[in-house]
C-alpha cells in the first residue's frame, strides 16, 4: 500500500502553471473552455488575485499554506504527499471518499488517507456507510471495498472492458440497490437466483447510438449524472447530441422521462419533430447536474436561470423555471441543503444563495480563496446538510462546517 506521507492543504505547493493545466480540461456537461472570457478566480479581494498571479510557486504555496481555511470557512484537509488529483468525491454525515488519478481515499481526522491505492483510473464513487464504499474504475470495473475489524476487503465486478464509467450511486445505506452509468447506457446491480450478479441494462434508449461524433444534429443520449433519495426515487440526467437537455426519473420502480427530444436537435430550429423544444431546454451549453432536495424533486439550472421539477400525484411532471442575478461563468455543479438554499461550483469558484426564490436575492461568492491564493479548477459542490459540504476540482477539495 502507499505511504500516506502528508502535506498541508490541497496542492498547496503546486504552480499556478501546473493548476492552470490542471483546470483546462473541464467537467463533462460545462461549457468548453473560452480563453477570451474567462473568468477571474475567487479570492478575498481584486488585489489579491492580481498578486497571485504575478506570484511565483513557492510564494502562491506559502500564501495558501498561511491560512488552512477561507474567509467563509471553507478549509483544506491535509492531502497525501504528492497531492491527489480529486476526479470525485462523495460525503457522508461523519466522513468523505474520494478517488483519484491514483487510488481511493477516505477522510480521517481531518486528514486524506488512501484506502486503496489499487485502482488506477477511478472516475466516480459512491459510499453507503462509512464501511461500504463503491468506485467505477476504466474498463468497466467496479470495485466494492467493506471495512471489517478495522480491515478493508476489496472485491471486483465487471460490466466489460468496452464500457467507460462516468458515474455511480446508490440507494442508500445498507443497500446493494446500484447503479452505474456509462456515456449512453444505464446498468443495475441485480443479484440473481443462486448468488450470481449481474449488471442488467435499464431504460434502454428507443433511438440507437450513432457512430460519428456528438454534435448538433446527433440524436444520441449522453448520460452525465444520476442521483436521488432512495430506491424509489432516482434521476438521471444528461443530453440529446450537443444541444437538449434529457431528465428521466424513476419512481417507484417505473420510469418516466421528464425532459428529451423528439428526434434530432438542429441548432437555431430546435427539435425536429416537435414545434418547438420545452421551456426548460436550452440549446447553448446544456449542463446537466442537478440534486435532489427531497423524494420526487429535483433542481438543476439552464443558462442563468434555477429549473425545479416535481413529481405530480398524478405522475405529470410541474416544472418551474426563473432567473437568478449573480449566475457564474462555466457553472459545472449544484448542490442545496434545501429548495431554496443552495451553492453552485464553477471554473475558480463557489456561489451561494441563502434564498434561490423569484423574489429572493443574487447568488454571491462563497470564497474558497486560501489567505487570497485563488484555487485554480473546475469545482463541483456536493454535501449532506448547511454544515457538511464539499467543493472539490483538480488538485483540491475544500471543507465547510459552519453555516
């Protein structure tokens, strides 16, 4: 196993140059790197980001290393030495997992630790318990690690080397109710007659894959995220081609799908087949996180503007769509404590609204700035209360406890 040899904070003695690298390539669903706008980091003050850019390594180190938290109390767990590159993370009440380019950790004491430094290429985890963790590595494996006596023991499955994961979730504590998602397929864990497993195929998409590249007019389905509350209550998202929005949710062991295309999107026409695409499509960059702040809900944004789906009584689907000041460039992520309390984690930056109603207030900065030092990545925002949540992209994963 890997020495767990420690340093102060997320990378915090890495280069800008090397986090600038390790930003460009953003997370699936954002909008495509625009070097011409893009935005400026979070940090505590103008002044402070023009100083850290102008900085050399060791001074934007030492300037992280000098303050462990923000000014909004989003701090930086000690990290393994040489720092992990966070490609996800999935929080618990008491503890986190996150996989990296390198393996799979657990927080400890405030402190990453490596579980698992076996599983090269994890791309997604979810976590049951604090003794029962999944990740989705390349290849198609699927790996299940259950702590006993204090001892990790690790045992792996396969939906086939062709398949490529990009996400993983369960249905709660307890459960051996999984999903995994590949770009264009759904998979669930099923345990047959006799003690076999298989991961059997759901919600088959009626339109088959195309060979060619995504692009405006594909018709394929692009599946990016998948979420929820419990077994009878679980969302998938992602994009029809380049350019619709596509939401499916199953309750109660049926599928609906709440969002998708016709047939073809044609960029400036919209939907071939229908008159005109949902208002709750959106043809430009079409991000497709979400969360789920209660069973038959969920929240996502389309350009600026925060879309709310709920599930009607009778299985119709009410949609509300409105405008929130103070939206970020190249959003990749949305996490709330509520429907109406939430953080949004973009290029360099975390935002928050303590009040995401028509009549509320903007979206403002949640500083994830260390002493000033902006932290250079594409942050994702997951938690599981107002006191427990995670920003975390590239070299970095940030803590906050405190409302």
């Amino acid at each position: 196993m890997r020495a767990n040899a420690y340093r102060r904070g997320a990378a915090l003695g890495l280069s800008l140059v090397a986090a600038l690298v390790a930003c460009a390539g953003g997370e699936e669903g954002g909008e495509p790197p625009d070097e011409t706008r893009d935005p400026p980091p979070d940090a505590s003050m103008p002044s402070d980001v023009a100083d850290a850019d102008d900085a050399s390594a060791d001074d934007a180190g030492d300037a992280a290393l000098a303050m462990l938290c923000s000014m909004h109390g989003w701090c930086a767990p000690e990290v393994p030495d040489p720092a992990p590159t966070f490609v996800d993370l999935w929080p618990l009440a008491t503890t986190a997992f996150a996989v990296s380019t390198d393996g799979v950790l657990q927080l400890e004491d405030e402190r990453w630790v490596y579980v698992n430094d076996r599983v090269p290429f994890a791309r997604a985890v979810w976590a049951a318990t604090p003794d029962d963790v999944w990740v989705a590595g390349q290849y198609g494996r699927i790996v299940h690690g259950v702590r006993a006596g204090g001892a990790w023991q690790w045992t792996e499955e396969r939906l086939g080397d062709e398949r490529t994961p990009i996400a993983i979730w369960g249905a709660g504590a307890g459960s051996t109710d999984v999903y995994v998602l590949d770009e264009h397929h759904i998979f669930r864990r099923v345990v047959r007659p006799g003690g076999s497993i298989a991961w059997e195929e759901e919600l088959v998409d009626p339109l088959p894959d195309d060979v060619g590249p995504v692009n405006a007019w594909s018709h394929q389905r692009n599946l990016v995220a998948i979420g929820g509350t419990g077994a009878g209550d679980v969302w998938i998202s992602g994009r029809r081609g380049a350019a619709c929005r596509y939401l499916a949710h199953k309750s109660e062991g049926q599928y609906s799908v709440v969002a998708d295309c016709a047939v073809e999107c044609t960029e400036g026409i919209g939907c071939m087949g229908t008159p005109r695409p949902p208002e709750y499509f959106d043809r430009i960059h079409p991000v497709a996180a979400f969360y789920t702040p209660s069973s038959g809900r969920a929240v996502t944004f389309s350009g600026i503007d925060l879309v709310r789906f709920a599930r009607e009584p009778a299985g119709t689907y009410a949609v509300e769509r409105f405008a929130l000041a103070g939206w970020p460039a190249y959003a990749q992520s949305i996490w709330g404590a509520s429907d109406t309390e939430l953080y949004v984690g973009a290029r360099a930056q975390v935002v928050h609204a303590g009040d995401a109603t028509p009549d509320g207030g903007a979206l403002a900065i949640s500083s994830i700035a260390l002493n000033g030092a902006p932290l250079r990545a594409d942050f994702r925002v997951r938690g599981t209360s107002a006191t427990n949540i995670w920003a975390f992209g590239g070299r970095y994963a940030v803590h906050k406890t405190k409302p």
